[in-house]
C-alpha cells in the first residue's frame, strides 16, 4: 500500500522536476529545512506560472450572472474591456477592465477588492488604484438611486489616478450594459491576460534578481 503522510528521510537532488515529484516532510513549520522549502517554493512556481488560466476560469463564473443588469457580469466585463481595447488603451489597462468586476461572485461587500488584490503584483499604482476605488467612482452613477453619496469619489479628487479612474468609470465601466453592444470574445483577450501574469512586478516572494524566491530560474 503507498504510504502518505509521514515520510522517511530524503534523498532528493534540487533539479525541478525532482523538486515537483516531491512534498516537504514537516508537521509543523518550525520543523521545516531548506530542502522543505526548495520543494515547496518549486511548486508555488509551478502554480504560479498557470495562474492566467485560473484568474480567466474563475472570470468564467461571472457568465449568467445577471445580477438584475440588462446584461450578465461576463458580458459587461467584456465590454468593458472591449471599450477600453477600441479607445487604444494599453494592454494592461485592457486587462484590468476585463478583470475589475472578477470578485463579484465573492466580494458582495467589496469586490474591488478582490481584483485589486488579483491584480497587485503585476499592474502599476495607478492602474491598481483605478481598479480598487472604481466601485467608489462608479458610485457617481448610482448611489443617489440608493440614498448613498454619489460624490464619495470627492475625498480622492487630489489622488493623482482620480482623473484615470473617473475615466475608466465614465468611459468604459458605466457604459458597458448594452445588450446590442458587439463585444470582443473572451478568447481575444487571453494572450493580453497570459502576458500580464508572466512576470510579477512586486511580491514579497520575489527576490532581488527578480525569481520567486527559494527557485534557482533557468538552472538546477
Ligand atoms: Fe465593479
Ligand atoms: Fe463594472
């Protein structure tokens, strides 16, 4: 019977593919070695390089969500994208159209949250900052329907991305409910998305020569 659990002492050597057909050994992290974090750091950059494909299924959750919108959350996300795509926008900030609205499905009190955090190691601070406050700005649109504040975005009109995010509302976010609208495919977009995850730009895991840390890129 294959054993799991508890493993005897390791005679592994440090290359890759020895590193992924391996688990580290310890119960408690107070137990773990270097050799445990080598294997452990092999996989999180296994993980790490497919995480495109996961951030696009996880998008795929938002496909018949209507949410009382004359259009499901996949369709405005495309077209929101979409928009942005046909205004010239740059890749990225194609991207986090695409992905602003991803934690709908999770977030019901803070969904910008959740994108910004998806998106934070790989986006610049401003393109960060448009995506974590543009439920505040998209606020302008609604929130006097709702008995809430629409000038909330006021106490940010000094921040130096206020004038992107009030375009990213205006432009592309608060017009992208339009069932006749011809948005782009989701296929369109994934090399922008796979492009966008390659490569952090900032992590805590990531090193000074810029590898995930305990990873030696490019060698054994
Ligand atoms: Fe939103
Ligand atoms: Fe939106």
């Amino acid at each position: 019977m294959e054993q799991h659990g508890k493993r005897g002492p390791m005679n592994v050597s440090d290359n890759p593919g020895d590193l992924l057909a391996q688990s580290a050994t310890f119960g408690a992290m107070t137990e773990g070695t270097a050799l445990d974090w080598k294997i452990i750091a092999a996989h999180n950059q296994h993980l790490a390089n497919d995480v495109a494909s996961r951030v696009l299924d996880h998008l795929k959750l938002l496909e018949g969500d209507h949410g009382g919108f004359s259009v499901d959350r996949m369709e405005h996300s495309l077209q929101t994208a979409t928009r942005a795509y046909r205004a010239n926008k740059s890749d990225e900030y194609v991207v986090c159209a695409l992905l602003h609205d991803i934690g709908d499905t999770l977030g019901s009190y803070n969904h910008q949250d959740i994108a910004a955090a998806i998106l934070k190691p790989f986006v610049t601070e401003d393109h960060l900052w448009m995506v974590e406050k543009h439920a505040v700005f998209q606020g302008y649109n609604f929130f006097h329907h709702l008995g809430l504040d629409r000038n909330m975005r006021d106490q940010f009109e000094d921040h130096p991305a206020y004038d992107l995010t009030v375009e990213f509302c205006q432009e592309f976010d608060q017009t992208a409910f339009d069932p006749s609208y011809d948005s782009m495919a989701l296929q369109e977009f994934v090399p922008a998305v796979e492009e966008l995850f390659a490569e952090p730009k900032s992590s805590i895991y990531i090193t000074d020569e810029g590898q995930m840390a305990g990873t030696n890129s490019g060698s054994s």
